[in-house]
C-alpha cells in the first residue's frame, strides 16, 4: 500500500493543476480496468452502458436525465492517445496559467471552459442544419484545457515559450493555431469535438480580457464548493507541515507578507498594463513565485 499511500500523499499537498491532473489520470484507469473486467466476464455491453451515461448528450432531453454528464464527460476519454495529449497539453498552459493567476481561477477556467464548449457543442448539433437527426456525445477535456491556454495567451500575449523541435513561439501564435485548427478541422471529422474546443476557447478568451479590466468573471462561481468542503468531516486530523526556519517567527512573517505584497503589485500591474509592461527584475519576482506555488 506504500504506492497508494504515496499516490494520497502526493494528491493532497499537490496544486491544482496537478490534482486535475491526477483525476483525468484515475478517471481513465478506472475505466480501462472496467473494460478488461466486463470484456473478460461478457459483459462488455454493461461497460458500454457505464461510458455512455458518462458522456454529454447533444440532445437536450435526454441531457435532463443526464445533468451529471455535464461534468464528467470533461474528465472521461475514449482513448489512451486522447487522454495523453490532453494531460500534457494542461500541464503546459496550466503551468504558465500559474505564473499568473491562481489556482482557484484555474480551477474556475477548466470548468467553466468545458461547460462553454458544453453549450456550444448542444447549440451547434441542434441549430445547424448539417447536424439535423445526429446522434453526438462529447467527451474529453479538451473544451476545458483550450480555454486555459487561450486565457494565459490573452493575458500574455507576448509571453514567449520554447518548444521542443520549433524554438521560441510567443503564446498568442500558440493559441491562434490552436483555435485556427480547430475551425478548419470541422469538415474533418469529429465536427462536435471541435466545435466544443471553440466554446472552450471563446470562454477563455473572455475571462482573459474582463480580468485585465479588473473584472473577475469566476470570483463566485467555486464559492460554494469551497463552502460546501469545509463543512464536511474529514475523518481525522489534517496533516500538519512544519518547516524549519533560520528566523524568527517575527521576521518570517515579515517577510512573508512584504514578499505577497509584491506579488499582488505585479498582478495588478498585469491586469491594468497587460505583462509586457513588467520590468525584467519583476518577471524574475513573478517566475521564483510561480515555483513555490
């Protein structure tokens, strides 16, 4: 149970981004492991039915016996490929969403961004004609991690990335390609699938913008989630963490508080004058947090 009790571990002090990270994972493990059982017994129709009431309906009256699926289907995938590039495609921009922003606007912008690509997807297979009388489903997380990369892309337009095999490439070419695949992937297949990509990043790109003008679009949206998980029991003490420090408890405090202080300066910076606007010993300041994170 070592492994397990690591796996615990390492969920509970983890960030978000890395617990997201963790619940694609498990939810895909799961999954497979129920495909081998029901195949190996012959009940591989039950499997079937279990995945199918995990997906997004198109159809709006079968989505009111199915509310739930609103949720899960951005954390279900159809395949080991599928699930692969999502996961890495969210630790890359939900990292640099971190340099940022915080983790409850992370978390904020993966649900929202999946429950816009959500509505863009039911709206698209049932007003346009050329989706008259389809069966679809949606599933996957790409809606939601789509809305993270457009959104730290908005915010830092200018931010510069090096990618393996490429070089440098500045945030917004990431996101512009991104976006512009999508559109002309349409008439390729998976027409729902990339329909919903651009619900997700239409969201993002508004997020972005309203924050630079001081308006926070996700400031309520996980307040009562957060309400909700402190009244539950936890069932035992929670883990506390002590660290050593050299200072005192005086001067630790101190200077804890003068370093948030610069870091809520520069956020502010950010959102009033975009991040080009940050001299080169405040991007330093901003990247050494984003670690401790």
């Amino acid at each position: 149970m070592a492994l397990w009790d690591d796996i615990k571990f390492q969920f509970k002090t983890g960030n978000i981004l890395m617990q997201l990270i963790y619940v694609n994972g498990a939810v895909f493990l799961l999954m497979m492991v129920l495909r081998v059982l029901f195949y190996l017994t012959g009940s591989i129709g039950t499997y079937n039915l279990i995945s199918h009431f995990l997906t997004l309906p198109a159809s709006p009256k079968l989505l009111l016996f199915r509310p739930w699926t609103v949720i899960t289907h951005m954390f279900v995938h159809d395949g080991f490929l599928h699930v692969l590039f999502n996961m890495m495609w969210l630790y890359f921009g939900g990292s640099l969403f971190l340099t940022f922003h915080d983790s409850k606007k992370l978390l904020s912008t993966y649900l929202l961004g999946g429950f816009s690509g959500a509505l863009l997807f039911i709206l698209a297979m049932n007003l346009l004609p050329i989706f008259k009388d389809s069966i679809a489903f949606a599933v996957g997380a790409s809606a939601a991690v789509l809305a993270i990369v457009v959104a730290v892309a908005t915010t830092a337009p200018n931010y510069v990335v090096r990618l393996t095999l490429i070089g440098p490439v500045k945030l917004k070419y990431i996101a512009i390609v991104s976006v512009l695949l999508d559109v002309l992937l349409i008439p390729q297949g998976n027409a729902g699938g990339h329909i919903a990509h651009l619900g997700g990043a239409f969201f993002g790109f508004v997020f972005a913008s309203q924050l630079k003008r001081g308006n926070d679009i996700t400031v309520d949206f996980l307040k009562p989630i957060f309400w909700l998980r402190d009244r539950i029991p936890t069932g035992g003490n929670r883990i506390k963490v002590v660290h050593s420090k050299p200072k005192s408890r005086y001067e630790y405090n101190e200077d804890k508080a003068s370093k948030q202080e610069q870091i809520d300066a520069i956020l502010d910076k950010i959102k009033r004058s975009g991040y080009d606007s940050l001299s080169k010993k405040e991007k330093e300041i901003l990247f050494q947090a984003s670690k401790e994170i």
